[in-house]
C-alpha cells in the first residue's frame, strides 16, 4: 500500500476538477465572505493537507486505470463523487452566492463544498491502495472540513 512511483493522468484530471472551481470560486466568494478568524492550527492541517494530496495524486500511477477488477469500483464512487462536487460548484454560481449557498448541504452530504472533494479523494486513495494519498486526504480533511464548519457555525450564529 505504498504506491509505484510514475504520472497519474487521473490525479491531474481529479485536480483539475477541484481547482478549475476554486478558481472561478476567487472571484465570484459569497457576500460577506472572510478568512480572517480561521482556525490557525485547521489551517495549517489544510495547507499541509492540499500539498500532500495534491503531490500523491500526480506521482503515483497506481491511480490509473488498470483494467477491471473489483477495486475500480472505488474509483467509480471517487469519480461520482467529483461529478457531484461539480454539480455542487454550478448550483452554487448559480445562485446569490450568499454564505449559506456556500457552506450548503448537496443531494444529503452537508457542507458539500468541503466533503465531496476530500471523500473523492480519501475513495481515490483506497482505489489506487496508496496510503500516502489516505494520510494525506485525512490531514486535509481535518483542515478543510474543520475551516468549513467553523465558518457555518459563525453563519448560523448571524442568523
């Protein structure tokens, strides 16, 4: 489970899935959006967390296609995953782009936004057995998912 070294063209598909969004995402933030009270440890665990992941997913060729068996079932569940991240994102732009749009649930998965990509990625891990990318995806997850809690606690709170 430690993984075979080599480009994964399926973790530079799945970030770029990720980042094209985030990238629109920078100027088009919700009303009233601020990082200014984050957590600085959570940060840190996201930071650290977005470079681990996004270096697993491109180094290691175990993620690939390989042929059919009963692990590229994990891969089809990462994949749904990303496609319903995506249909998250253009729901989003679509809308008024308010805070509670932002850290909304998506088809029953709460803050969508922040758990379809690090699930997709955690099932993407389990896919190519690479246990770097599962440590790596749980750091993030704790950062990532962590920030975005925080921030829709304070929304509630506004409310």
């Amino acid at each position: 489970m430690t993984g075979h070294f080599g480009f994964s063209y399926i973790g530079l598909i799945f970030l770029l899935l990720l980042f094209i969004p985030n990238l629109i995402w920078a100027r088009k933030k919700p009303q009233g959006y601020t990082s200014e009270n984050e957590n600085k440890i959570l940060l840190i665990f996201e930071r650290i967390g977005e470079i681990l992941t996004a270096i697993c997913v491109l180094i290691f060729d175990d993620f690939n296609l390989h042929g059919w068996s009963d692990w590229s079932w994990w891969l089809i569940a990462s994949f749904v995953l990303m496609v319903m991240y995506e249909l998250w994102w253009i729901r989003y732009f679509r809308s008024k782009r308010k805070l509670s749009d932002f850290y909304s649930s998506f088809l029953g998965v709460p803050l969508a936004g922040a758990t379809l990509p690090v699930i997709s990625f955690f099932l993407l891990g389990i896919y190519g057995k690479v246990i770097w990318l599962i440590a790596a995806v749980l750091i993030l997850g704790v950062g990532h998912i962590g920030i975005h809690i925080q921030h829709s606690k304070e929304v509630e709170i506004s409310k």
